[in-house]
C-alpha cells in the first residue's frame, strides 16, 4: 500500500489517478472522438525497462493521455483498440513522461497530472513563450535515466506542439547515455480535437490517429548524434523533406493560433 516509485510518488496514488482520469478521458478516444491505433502488438515484446517513446507532439496533455490508454490496453491483451477500459484497474505504473516543468505547475490539474509519471524538467531554449538560453541541467538529464531504469519514457523530441520543429539533440545524447530501445509513434488528428493544452474539446467527430512503430535500429557507439537525430526526424515523420505532407494552409493557421496564444 505504501510502496513508492524512485521519484518519491505512492503508487497507490498514482494508480487512482490513472484511474479516475483514465475513466474521464476515454470518450474523448473512444466516443465523440474516434482514435485509430496500428502497430500495439509491437508493445508486448517490449522489456520491462529501458525502453524510450518518441513521438511528435501536437497537445501538451492529449497525446500522452492517449498514450496511457493504449499501452494499457496493449498489455492486457487488446490489440489496436482501447474498447472496454478494464484495463484501467491495473495499469503499468512504471511509465513516465517528459514534459515542461512550468507546464506541469501550471495549475492544479497539471500538478495531479504530473503525479501520474512527468518527468519535469527546465527547457533549456523557451520559458513562458519567450525564447531563451540556458545550459542543461544535469539533474534533468540524470532524472530521465533514473525512469528508463525503472520502466518506459515517452518523449517529444521536438520539444514543442508546432510541427516540423528540429529535434533537440539532448534526446540524442540520452540515447547515447542508456542505450533504451527506441520506438517511434507517430500521432495526428489531436491538434484539430483538442485544444493545444489537451484539455478541452475542440471539435467533435475528428479521427484521431497513432501508428506504434518497430523499435529503431541504432548503432549506440558508431551513430554519431546528428545520425541520431536524423533517424529520429524520419521514425517520427517530422524530417524537413516531409513538410509537404501537411497542407501549407493548415501550417499557417496553426502557426498563427499560436502566436495569438503566446501573446495573450
């Protein structure tokens, strides 16, 4: 009953959390929303430990809720479907997260979120919609091994809901430094569901899409980071050379919606 994670967090805590909010969330996959999932099998096979997420980023929380469920759903047995949330009543609690430090202390809400699994660290280019300048901290870096020893990370390398952003290198060098296996996720239709925090309803209706991807293959001592970074760019859909892929009319509106949200 009292047992802890290596952050300090009950894990009697944080299975009701992933519970109540699990239960909350689902009709926004699985009802007024529809998300379409390929590839869960691939979740099975995976280790218990060690194993680092991937994935483009298009709301601050949706995605990762969305993510809760399928890796649940997965490894009770459902494949390429989250119909049913039973799962819920036992999920994996050594999942973790890595998100925006002041995005987590945002509010009460973010702050229940974070117990679920963040891994809260300080962004080293951008503060409260202000570009900045700041080393890394070592402790962040140091608190994502402590979790990829533990269990499952995901991540979003890019480090910003915005598509087609370069791929922050620090993934990279975490790579180098544990060696996880890495899977890749691809994820679309959130950013025209939800609204960018990934707490309110956008627009009903929408198809939400995740593709789980076969775990890269990457050389940890020949690979050098910027070959890292590239594959990264490729596995997850998000290299400059696919930036046709999104209708220059839909980028626009999406970069404008967030200046507007930087601003106010």
């Amino acid at each position: 009953m009292l047992k802890k994670n290596p952050f300090g967090h009950y894990d009697i805590l944080k299975t009701w959390i992933i519970r109540v909010f699990g239960t909350l969330s689902h009709r926004r996959y699985q009802g007024f929303n529809k998300l379409h999932i390929e590839g869960s099998e691939i979740l099975k096979n995976l280790p218990e430990k060690n194993v680092l997420f991937v994935s483009n980023h298009q709301t601050y929380f949706a995605d990762v809720v969305a993510m809760f469920h399928v890796f649940n759903a997965s490894l009770s047995g459902r494949v390429d479907t989250i119909k049913n949330f039973s799962y819920l009543w036992k999920p994996k609690l050594n999942i973790y997260f890595v998100a925006a430090k002041e995005t987590m202390k945002a509010g009460l809400l973010p702050r229940i979120l974070a117990y679920a699994g963040s891994i809260s660290i300080e962004r080293t280019w951008r503060e409260k919609g202000e570009n900045v300048n700041r080393q890394v901290k070592m402790g962040d870096i140091t608190k994502i091994g402590v979790a990829l020893d533990d269990g499952w990370v995901i991540t979003f390398p890019q480090g910003t809901t915005t598509p087609f952003k370069p791929i922050r290198k620090g993934t990279a060098h975490i790579i180098k430094t544990y060696k996880p296996i890495v899977v890749p996720i691809v994820i679309d239709g959130f950013r025209r569901s939800f609204d960018k925090k990934g707490l309110f309803i956008k627009k009903r209706g929408i198809l939400q899409s995740m593709e789980i991807k076969k775990p890269l293959d990457i050389n940890y001592e020949e690979d050098s980071i910027d070959q890292i970074v590239e594959s990264l760019q490729y596995a997850i859909e998000q290299h400059p050379s696919m930036l046709k892929v999104i209708p220059k009319e839909e980028l626009d509106a999406y970069e404008s919606e967030n200046k507007k949200r930087e601003w106010s």
